[in-house]
C-alpha cells in the first residue's frame, strides 16, 4: 500500500462517517503524516511510496477515531500554536489560531514606549527580571510559554484550576525550554501576587446555552471547564476583569479574548470596573476577539 492508497482509505472511512469531501481528505493526510511521523514536504513528495509495516493498521485506527469526531489534535496529540508545536490532550483546549491574537498584542504593548518595559512607562525599565506577565487560564501552556520564549526578559506565571492542565502545561514548557514559567493552580490570580505589569487571558466565554449548537468535536470531546463561562458566557470573563483591578500594578494592562458578540456587554464590564479600554482587536474573520485595557495610573 503507497501512503496515497491509505490516506484514501481513511478519508472513505471519514466521507462515510458523514465528513464533507474536502474535510475527509484534509484530516486523512494529517492522519497518514502522523502515522509516518512525517512533515507535510514528506507526505508531498514521497506519498506515492510503499508504506513500512503497520501503517495501515495504524491509520484506520486513527481514522475510526476521527470517524467519532474526536478532535484530529487528540488523536495526533500536537497543535501548532504561534510556529510551535504543543501537546495536547482531552485535559486542555486545543489551541486556536484567534488566540495568537492574544500573544500579538501583549508583544505590541511590550514593545511601547509607554509599556511595561519601556523607557516612558510608569516606572521606567522594569528591574532584573523584566515585567511580570500573568496568564490567567493557561490550559496547554501555549500563551504563556509562547510569550516567555519571544520576550525573554518577562517574568511569566501562568495559572489554571485544573491539575491535569497544568500538567499538560509543564510538559510543554521543559520541551520547548520555557524553564522560567511559573505554573500555579489556581482559579484566577494565586493568592499573594500582586502588582503585575500585564494579565493576559483567554477565559472560558462559550454561553452554556449555546453547548447543542457546537460542533460535535467540540461539544462531545474538549474540556468544558475551559469552554463554558455561565449560562451567557461572560462568570469567568467577569472574575478576570475584578482580579486585573484587584491584581495590576497602576498603570498595568488587561489583553483578553472574547467571543463572537461579546465585545459591547464585555467593553461595558472594563469600563464599570474602572479600567481604561485601550482598543478591541479583530480576528482574521473580522470578529472583536480581544480587548486591550489598562490600569489607571493612580489605582483606587
């Protein structure tokens, strides 16, 4: 059997199974890849090869999974996020690419005269261990790990209530060698940190109203501590907003993702809290995906 002849085994198993076409056809070259543990120039170039013992098997297996609509990360057990690859399992969100949004425009306001670590911010510099940038709800670690890797000089501790996750996140960390994040459990801020320069956070916001609309990959198989946030999705959202008044140093920042329709209850939450709104960012799809806010300079 050639890697092509597999591949168009599995996606028959899938198109059965109810995927569209071109959906069968993309999850069953990531299923095959996997199988052969190769990068996708690989499968490119040498699909048309004789496949060594066991890759059949392998792939149908891992097809039937699919064929439930378990997630293809959960089977193949990595996400790219932001150029790297992370593990994943069924304790932690899959990475999504709108939540590079979030690394993005905490690398921007790092990168501001009037930022955390620039010369014209609230103190000047920040000391020897840089600023300190907490992410709230870090499931997989990608976040955190990804912002202590591109801004070496922060200082990260990243938080979740689930053990398991933190686990997850670890992992990630001595594998990609993000040695210096601190991991906490905790459900939003860990007790005794204060004054941070940034709080970044992707809560849980999918309303638990809408949980019989979503995709069965998601409903059925993702964790819904970290999907859910209350019956109109904005409990956790909310919590981040009163910890970051509660937790920023003056002049700080909150960089946080939000869902689809969310951005005026959500803008309306920072300003009632008395945190400055700075901007909203948009998604790829046009969709109001995070929301910038800062500390007033003189905390109350």
């Amino acid at each position: 059997m050639t890697g092509l002849e597999g591949a168009n085994a599995a996606a028959r198993i899938l198109l059965d199974a109810g995927f569209l076409p071109d959906d069968a056809r993309r999850d069953a070259a990531v299923l095959a890849r996997h199988s052969l543990g190769w990068s996708l120039t690989d499968w490119a170039t040498r699909n048309r090869e004789a496949m060594p013992d066991g890759f059949a098997e392998r792939l149908l297996i891992s097809a039937r999974r699919r064929a439930t609509r378990e997630p293809v990360a959960y089977i193949t057990g990595v996400r790219e996020f932001y150029g790297r690859d992370f593990r994943v399992t069924s304790a932690v969100l899959i990475p999504r690419p709108e939540t590079e949004g979030l690394v993005e425009e905490t690398l921007r306001v790092l990168s501001r005269p009037d930022g955390p670590d620039g010369p014209s911010g609230p103190d000047g510099p920040s000391g020897p261990d840089g600023p300190v940038i907490l992410d709230v709800g870090t499931g997989s670690g990608c976040v955190a790990i990804t912002l202590a890797l591109e801004y070496p000089r922060a200082r990260v501790i990243a938080t979740d209530v689930s053990a398991a996750a933190l686990e997850v996140a670890r992992e990630n960390a001595r594998a990609l060698g993000a040695n210096r994040v601190e991991f906490m459990e905790a459900s939003l801020v860990p007790a005794g940190v204060s004054d941070v320069d940034i709080i970044v956070s992707n809560p849980p916001y999918v309303p638990q109203r809408h949980r019989a609309s979503l995709p069965a990959d998601v409903r059925e198989y993702e964790p819904a501590l970290a999907l859910f946030g209350g019956e109109h999705g904005q409990d956790v959202i909310a919590g981040v907003i009163a910890a970051a008044r509660r937790a920023l140093r003056p002049g700080g920042w909150l960089i946080m993702e939000i869902g689809d329709g969310q951005v005026d209850v959500v803008t309306h939450a920072v300003r009632d809290a008395g945190l400055h709104l700075e901007c909203v960012q948009a998604d790829l799809q046009d969709i109001s995906r995070v929301i910038v806010a800062r500390q007033p300079a003189s905390a109350s």
